[in-house]
C-alpha cells in the first residue's frame, strides 16, 4: 500500500505551510530558516527515501556513521537552533530547560484514527523510549510533547560540526565543557535524556539568546521509505490509519507559545503528483482536509491480533528495566 504514496517534507517557522520550504532530503546542506524567535539550519535524513523532491539521494553518509549504522535509525531530524529575544521575552535572557519542548500536533481528531494497540504502543514509548513525553492524542486538537533535554536523542551547547561526509549537520554529544560541568549534564545522551527527567535538573539548563545548539533527533522505529511503525511487540502499517493529515514536529515554548520550528511530513497520492513531480491543483487541500480515501486493508491483515502482555515482554526483553522502575539519579 505503500507504493501509492509519496513523501514530501518541508519546514518553516511556524505552522502557515505556505511559507514553508521543501527541504531537500538526504543531502547535505542544511536548509536556512529564519524566524522571529530563532534561526534554524536543518537537516532532514530518511533511510530508503523515494519522495520529493525528485531525484533525492535515497539515502545518507549520516546512516554509515555510528552509532546509526548499529542502531539502524531510519530517519534524524538535526538542526542548529539560535534563540532570538523578541518583543515577549524582552525581560528574559534564556530560555529554560522546562519549557523547550518538541514533539507532535494535529488541527483535527485522530482519535477515530488510532489503531488496535495505540495505548500499549504509547506505553513502550514512555516506558523505554521518551518517558517524558506528555499530551493527549485523544483531544480535539492532538499534542504529544516532551521536554527538548529528554527528547532528543544528542543536545551539543554549540554550533557542532558540518561534514559533508557524514551527511551534513553532525552533533555528538558534549559542547561548552565548562558548561555542562556546571550543571552537572552527563557526559552521553543516553544519561544525559534520563537525567533531564527530574524537574529540579531542567530548571538548572538555559537555552541562552543568541547562542546557537546543535540537537539531533533520530531512531529506527519510524520506517518512512515502508510507511510503517516497528517498535518491539509492536508493528502496524501506517498507511492503514492515515486520515490525510500531516505528521507535524515542533519546537516550542511551553510557558509562552513561542514557536521555533515546524517540520512537516505530508503525504500525497502519487496520481496527485504532475510529471515533474510538482503537486496537481487541489491535491494540497486535499490532503490538508483530511479527503484522504478510505483504505481497504488486505485479508491477511493481523494488526487487529494485539496481545498487550507478549508486547510488553518482549519490550522488556529488548530494552531491560523501563525508566520508571529505576532512578532517575541512576544514569549509568
């Protein structure tokens, strides 16, 4: 089912799509966005991608590098992010580390959408993957959001690196030694995404104006080239449940509602695409209206065979001991 669809991902600064860019993905050089609450240079990489614009590299040097190539990560979002005071934070020199968040949002319900098993899926998520994640995906307007010091994978408190090589924007972990001494972050992202859990340690980060970041966001759960979700105990076939809206990632201020950035991940029906592979007349509103067509699922469907219990075993099995269960002082 896959292979009516075609991908399409842009970017801007805040959510009116019409002044987005397409950002051209796989390739190296970073998209610039500017913003009035910040400057963004993003990449956006995808494992086996086969969308727009044409004649993208279907793949990145980003994904030979390690760790990805043990991880087998699928897809990284990775930007610089220079936070600019504006007219609304005039008084204020940072931002603080509990109010950046990054996640997803919707316009419109999708709660009709969700498929057999979304709660036990959102459970191995926050008990193994992103424990900070918080929102409600059955509201009017769906949010799942988390903390950015618990949600990204790799935070660097400097512009990092660009290398061709290694497909474009690369971060390790580290940046402003001095820094990060002080506050007492640890030394991998790994613990540094646990130790972001406990409040008192996200109060002591901020994101400072005019001082540039470099975060990446990646993991080998969202297969975008197959439209397919794979976490352990836990698979479906994304192109079952879409409704025609956009998968949406946004930087933002809790406390204010600043936004950052905005990456959109849209799909379109490969008829809605001219031979140049520019978008039909219609087909933007289309899908944006959530006109998607009703999809009837194969005969030999078993996404509807959920057993909770076996799913979460072999979540434990995989990832070990779920963060709630332990410290979040034990970052080891």
């Amino acid at each position: 089912m896959a292979d009516k669809y075609i991908l399409r991902i842009t970017a801007g600064a805040d959510y009116d799509e019409s002044k987005h860019v397409e950002v051209p993905v796989n390739k190296p050089e970073p998209v610039a966005i500017a913003g009035p609450n910040a400057d963004i240079e993003l990449n956006v990489r995808i494992q086996g991608y086969n969308g727009l614009p044409r004649g993208s590299p279907s793949s990145s040097a980003y994904f030979d590098a390690e760790p990805h190539a043990t991880n087998q990560d699928q897809y990284s979002i990775a930007f610089r992010f220079t936070p600019k005071k504006t007219g609304s934070t005039a008084e204020a020199k940072s931002i603080s580390g509990t109010n950046l968040q990054f996640g997803n949002d919707f316009d419109r319900p999708i709660r009709d959408k969700l498929p057999p098993g979304f709660n036990t899926a959102m459970r191995i998520v926050k008990w193994w993957i992103d424990p900070g994640l918080d929102g409600d995906a059955y509201a009017d307007k769906p949010h799942l959001y988390g903390p950015a010091l618990s949600s990204f994978n790799v935070l660097r408190l400097d512009a990092g690196e660009h290398d061709a090589d290694k497909g474009g924007l690369w971060f390790e972990e580290g940046g402003d030694e001095e820094t990060r001494a002080a506050l007492g972050l640890p030394d991998t992202g790994k613990a540094r995404m646990k130790w972001a859990l406990t409040d008192a340690n996200k109060e002591k980060v901020a994101f400072e104006y005019g001082k540039t970041y470099g975060f990446d966001f990646f993991n080998p759960y969202l297969d975008f080239a197959n439209l397919a979700l794979r976490l352990p105990g836990f698979q479906l076939s994304i192109a079952n449940y879409w409704d025609g809206q956009a998968l949406r990632y946004v930087l933002r201020n809790k406390s204010t509602g600043d936004v950052y950035l905005v990456v959109v991940f849209s799909l379109f029906l490969r008829e809605d695409l001219n031979d140049d592979g520019t978008l039909k007349e219609g087909a933007q509103q289309h899908t944006a209206g959530g006109g998607a067509p009703a999809q009837k699922k194969p005969a030999d469907d078993n996404e509807h065979d959920h057993d909770e219990d076996a799913a979460m075993k072999q979540a434990r099995d995989e990832f070990g001991i779920p963060h709630h269960e332990t410290s979040a002082d034990d970052v080891d």
